[in-house]
C-alpha cells in the first residue's frame, strides 16, 4: 500500500495549505470590520496599486481594444456582419477582457510586490518589530492592501473598459473606414447595464484575490532572499490562476443558465 | 542594580516548552529576572535564545510551561491583552528591524504615535530626544534607515526600543555584525539607558565581551534548558563544564555543534 502514501501526502499538504489560507483570509477581512482603522495607509496603497498601474492596464486596453475590432473584422467580413463589429468590442471588453486582463496585469505588477514587500519584513523581523510596537501587522499591513484592492480594480477596469472601447472605435473609423457616428451608436445600442456591472463585480473580486495572495505569500516567506522571491512568484501565479476560475465562476453565476 | 530578591520577579519562566515539529528547542525553561535586574542569556546559535524571547513577546505560541511578568501568567494572552502587555515591553531586535518605508524619526516615534494621544510634533521631539540620548544628531531624524551604517542603524533601533520608556527591554543579539569598537559604544548605551529608565533588561548574546559588559546576571542556554545561572563576576569560576567551554570558545569540551549530528 506504500504507493499511495505519497498520494495522501499531497492530498493532505493540499488541505493544509487550503484551510490555512482561508483561515489567512477570514481573519484578513474580520480585521477590516474592526477599529482602529489606518486611513492614511489605505489612501497611500490607493496610489499605489490603482493609480500607479493605470499606465499598464490603459496600454493593456488599448491594444486589446484595437486588436478586438481587426480581428472581428477579417472575421465578420466574411459574413458581411461588420455591423457587429462595434458591438463584440464593448461586450467583450466590458464583460471579460477589461476586468481579466486588468486583473492579471495588476496581478502581475501590484501582486509580487506586496509579495516581496511584506515578505522582506517578514524576513528581517520587522513583522515582529510591528507586534511590539503595540501595532497589529494584519491592520496595519494587510488590511489596507486588501481594501485598496477592492476599491481601485472596479475604477481601474471602468477606464480600462473606456479605453478599450476607444481602440476599437479608432482601428474601426481610422483604418476600416466605419462612420463615425454609426460606430458610436452601435457601440451604446446593444449594451445593457448588467454588462458593465458584472465586470466591475469580477474586478472587485480579483482586487481582493490578487491582494490577498500577496499578502498570503509574503506574510509566510521564509528563509531570506530566496524565500522572498519565491513568495513573489507564487502570488503572481496563484493569483493569475485564481482569477481566471474566478472569472468563470461569476460568469456562470450571473449569465449562466 | 543588584536584584531585590524578597520581591516578586520581573519576568518569571516555569518550564517553558516550545518544539517545532519533531525538533525540541525549548525543554523545560526555568529563569527568574528580578525588577530592575540585567540578565544576558548566553548559549551556542540554534540553542532556542531567539525562540525563548519569542516565546515571552506572544510571537510564538510556548508548547508547555508559563510565562509570568508581575506574578501574573501572560502565556496566553491573545489581542488586545497582548497588545497592552507588549505596550510595556521594548525590543531590540538582532538585525534591528527598522521599517524602511519611513524615516528615522517616525521609526523611534512609531508606537508613541499609535499608542496614545500624542501629537505628531511631540512624538517627533520625544524621538529626537531619544535619538539623542544615543548620541544621534537631530538631523538623522529626517534620513532614511537605508541611508544609516550599520551601528547607527543599531542606536536608532536602541531608540526606537526605549522610545515609551518601557519597564522591561529585551536585546536580541546587539552587538551582532558590528565592528568591536562600536559593539562595545551600543553596550555602554544599553547600559546607561536601561539604567535610566529603571528597567528590566533581557539580552540574548553569544557575544562574551557584551555579556560582560551588561550583565549583572548570567544564565547559560544548552539544550534547551538554563544549565548555569549566577552573578556576572562568578562566570570565569563557575565550575561548570559548558560554561567553561563557551566563555573561552573551545571547539573541544561536553558541548557538540549541531554539526556533527
């Protein structure tokens, strides 16, 4: 039966790591209901996990954007639907795109660093300095991440969405020769407000995934700069994979039948 | 500052246990600190000194035995109660631990600020005070603890650990990674601050000159349980065997290193 120790083994380990991280993020929110509140972090991570990744995703929207409405037109065109161009570039982006490539960018960019940040002082005890120093880490560390994130991915992704949209309608009326006009109105025609909505929800959801894994990772590294760096990738990783099960599962939950 | 011994301890430890999975560290701790007494705590690396101090600061949860300070078990107090018991302890931690996203003077005022009342403006002259009772100049407040060498690091930790004036501070290894010179200008500090503020002071070390220099009682730490405890000028003369081999750093002697296991 010595075969199927190591099966155990993992299946065990799993559970481990799962219970604990639920555990990680159950107290994480317990702590954002309770006083004292430190709003000067929160308005400081604001900036620093929305408006500073607000150049990469506007990019990420664009291109997306762009690419939306040339790659809908090559196929379109074959059933002479260019009609619907204006319209699969706004679902698309509002619905899915804007929310999950906003989303694995910030995972990206704002996910390793809260990583690595909480992970070196963690490392070089100052987690422990924090604790007797009369300051709870998950407070003053951890919650206002975890705030910040649910509130900047909804604002981030609306723009992203804007900004998507806009590529679509500058490759449709600039290179594929669309009214200008026409394209706008078709683009507003088919949308409905369900549309947006769930994708600021999925947004709020991958704020608080993408954050959370950041701090889950940086707040257990151990053992120095390597511990540090592996924290870093796997809160990029288990973010980027959590986001995208995520996504299916609202999507289900709001358009499934 | 010889200890008042018909009073309660400082800081009382009976039998404190701590193990991480099958490896024991602590076995059985016993130690007594009196009120206003300097106890150094030495003992080989990897002996469970960091882990004891640890264990007495709620950082980690001890497996078996109490902690008491005042008389009363603090062992396992969780939140709020942790909090305000920490509230009276400082820490000097090995590696300093100074919080690099603020500056030197928010570091030192850091738990003013948070604790009580107190204005940023008087935190901020609390904290140049207290920088320069470590004989840092009042315009390091403003750097940044990455601009700051390693033993200005250290006094700013060392302000930082008295900035409440605390009645018990602990010392994880002070002298750690600094040159003799200004090892032995943190230990003069530590002496004259805790002698300032009447506190009770624990300090970790495998450093013998600073053992020697802060403490008014030594206690050994092998294999996870106190094995000599006296007063200072008695450690040349102890009579015991790990004692013996520490304080003169011989490789042979009933001490083995963990490496030959």
């Amino acid at each position: 039966m010595n075969f199927l120790a190591p099966i155990g083994r993992v299946f065990i380990g799993f559970l481990v790591a799962t219970g604990r991280l639920v555990a990680f993020a159950a107290l994480s929110v317990s702590h954002c209901l309770r006083p004292p509140f430190y709003g000067r972090s929160i308005g400081r991570q604001m900036i620093q996990i929305g408006y500073f990744s607000l150049p990469v995703v506007g990019l990420t929207a664009i291109f997306t954007g762009m690419v939306l409405a040339l790659q809908s037109y090559t196929g379109f065109a074959r059933l002479n639907a260019e009609s619907a161009i204006a319209t699969v570039v706004v679902l698309t982006m509002t619905r899915e795109l804007g929310p999950v490539l906003a989303g694995l960018m910030v995972a990206g960019r704002v996910g390793a660093a809260i990583a690595a940040e909480i992970g070196t002082m963690r490392v070089t005890e100052q987690i422990d300095a924090l604790a007797t120093l009369s300051t709870d880490p998950y407070k003053y560390l951890i919650v206002p991440r975890l705030v910040a994130g649910v509130i900047t991915l909804p604002i981030l992704v609306l723009i992203a969405d804007i900004i998507g949209v806009f590529g679509g309608y500058v490759v449709s009326v600039h290179s594929l020769e669309f009214n200008a006009a026409n394209y706008l109105k078709l683009t507003w025609q088919f949308l409905e407000p369900l549309d947006v909505v769930t994708g600021l929800v999925k947004a709020a959801v991958f704020g608080f995934l993408v954050t959370l894994m950041g701090c889950y990772h940086g707040f257990h590294s151990r053992g120095g700069a390597q511990g540090v760096g592996a924290a870093a990738t796997n809160a990029v990783v288990s973010s980027s994979v959590l986001i995208l099960a995520a996504n299916y599962m609202i999507t289900a939950a709001f358009f499934g039948t | 500052m010889s200890a008042p011994t018909d009073k309660t301890p400082k800081i009382e430890l009976r039998g404190l246990k701590k193990s991480f999975g099958a490896k024991t560290v602590l076995d059985g701790v016993d130690l007594k600190v009196g009120t206003g007494e300097s106890v150094v705590v030495i003992g080989g690396s990897g002996t469970g000194k960091s882990v004891m101090l640890k264990c007495i600061l709620g950082l980690l949860w001890p497996d078996g035995g109490s902690i008491l300070i005042d008389g009363a078990d603090v062992s396992a107090l969780s939140g709020r109660a942790r909090e305000a018991r920490n509230a009276r302890i400082g820490m000097l931690f090995q590696g300093s631990a100074l919080f690099d996203s603020l500056t030197v003077w928010e570091n030192v005022a850091f738990a003013l600020q948070r604790r009580s009342g107190v204005s940023k403006p008087e935190a901020r002259n609390i904290a140049l005070g207290k920088l320069a009772q470590v004989g840092l100049e009042a315009d390091v407040g403003a750097l940044s603890p990455a601009e700051l060498s390693g033993g200005m690091q250290k006094r700013v930790a060392l302000a930082r650990a008295i900035a409440t004036d605390p009645e018990i501070v602990f010392f994880d290894e002070p002298t750690t990674g600094l040159d003799p010179i200004m090892g032995d200008i943190i230990n003069r500090l530590i002496v004259d601050c805790v002698r300032e503020l009447g506190a009770t002071a624990v300090s970790i070390t495998h450093d013998m000159a600073s053992a020697r220099r802060i403490a008014d009682r030594i206690a050994m730490l092998h294999d996870g349980r106190i094995v000599w405890d006296g007063p200072a000028g008695d450690i040349e003369s102890s009579g015991n065997a790990f004692v013996d081999q520490f304080i003169h750093g011989r490789a042979e002697g009933p001490i083995e290193m963990a490496v030959r296991r």
